[in-house]
C-alpha cells in the first residue's frame, strides 16, 4: 500500500506537456534547418560567383597576352593578310605564341552569349610564302567555361595609328578597347573586365556588387 502510494505521488508528464515539447523540439529543428540551408546557398553562390570571376579574368588575360604579341599579318602574304580584321562582334589577327614566340593566326568570335577563340600556327613554306596549320582546338571552345554572356556582355573599340576611334578595321590598330562581362543567374552578381592602351598596367577593384578587371595594353 505503501508503495502504491508512493508511485501515485510522483509527479509525470502530460499530453499537453509532451506536445508543448514536441512543438519546441520540431521548431528548433525547422529552424536549424533553414539556416544550414542558407548556408548551403550562400556557399554556393560564392563558390559560382569565385568561378565566375576567374573565368573573366582568365578571358582578359589572354586577350591581353594575344593583343600585346599582335604582329601585322600582312607581312605573311596575302592570303593571311586578307584574314586580318578587327570588328565588333570579333576580330582575326596575326600573334606571336608566348611559349616559343611563333607567329600564329588567332580568332575571337563573340556569338550567342558565348566568346570563343581558335588559333593556326604559320608555317613557311619556302620562297617567302606561308601556310596556315590546322585549327586548334576544332571545333573552337567556349572560353567563358560554361557561363553565359549577355548580349551586350563583349564589345571592342580600336583605335588607329591616329588614336582615332574605330568600330571596324582591316590594318594593326594601335589600341584595343575590351569589355567583358560575364552575369550568373543572381541578378545581383556582375562580373566586368575591359582593357585599353597605351600603358602596360594591372589593376583590379571591387565596388559592391560589381567586380573590374583592368588589364591595359598597347599592341
């Protein structure tokens, strides 16, 4: 009797306690949750957006690399020569390879919010004339690595011998303007480079929202 009166005077849980907790428990859980979702989505926007930018900068260095070796193609014959332009939605020129400085042919074409770049080595073939090796790579490749670029997202100015400004040219300008931009699916996420003459300088800057690269070269 004595300990039947024992076990009836503890003290238990009731229903509405255990919901009460099981309430606080599911809370705590929810939220828990949605932060680590959080966490998730900003680690991959910025992971994205790293991607980005060293896509960007990948894309002006090597503009920046070919523009600065940029020789006339001209003195390759007519039939290179003939290939030389420079226009606004692309441009082919002569170039010297920064490995083992031969003079190759490199194109840059910007279509369909992608900017795509190919190379063919020249190769003499006696008595002054000259021969274009095979495209490479081929069929050319992407270089914004899967990134989509607007379509106001590359444009090109060239300047002649006479710094003026030009949309179009045939002949070696003396100046090359680029911008590039390449925007993730974040509205807010906008990645830029440009680059220009006549000083050889590097820069890079950061204004909210918006990242520049800066390469300035004079070919």
């Amino acid at each position: 009797m004595q300990q039947n009166a024992q076990l009836k005077g503890r003290a238990g849980f009731s229903l509405l306690e255990m919901l009460v907790a099981v309430t606080v428990l599911v809370v705590i859980v929810l939220i828990t949750s949605m932060v680590f979702q959080q966490t998730q989505t900003a680690w991959t926007a910025g992971s994205r957006r790293a991607a980005a930018e060293t896509a960007l900068r990948s894309i002006i260095g090597l503009l920046e690399r070919d523009i600065t070796h940029a020789v006339d193609a001209t003195q390759f014959g007519a039939t290179i020569g003939s290939q030389q332009s420079f226009g606004p939605n692309g441009f082919t020129f002569v170039t010297l390879d920064g490995t083992n400085r031969m003079a190759q042919l490199v194109d840059y074409t910007f279509s369909g919010g992608n900017l795509t770049r190919y190379t063919q080595q020249i190769i003499a073939s006696g008595a002054g004339s000259w021969t274009l090796g095979p495209q490479i790579p081929s069929p050319a490749t992407p270089l914004n690595e899967g990134f989509s670029m607007p379509t106001s997202g590359f444009s090109v100015r060239f300047y002649d011998m006479n710094n003026a400004l030009q949309f179009s040219m045939s002949t070696l300008p003396s100046r090359v303007e680029v911008t590039a931009q390449i925007s993730l699916s974040t509205p807010y996420i906008s990645l830029s480079g440009f680059s220009y003459g006549p000083l050889s300088v590097e820069t890079y800057t950061t204004t909210g929202d918006h990242h520049n690269d800066s390469l300035v070269v004079n070919p």
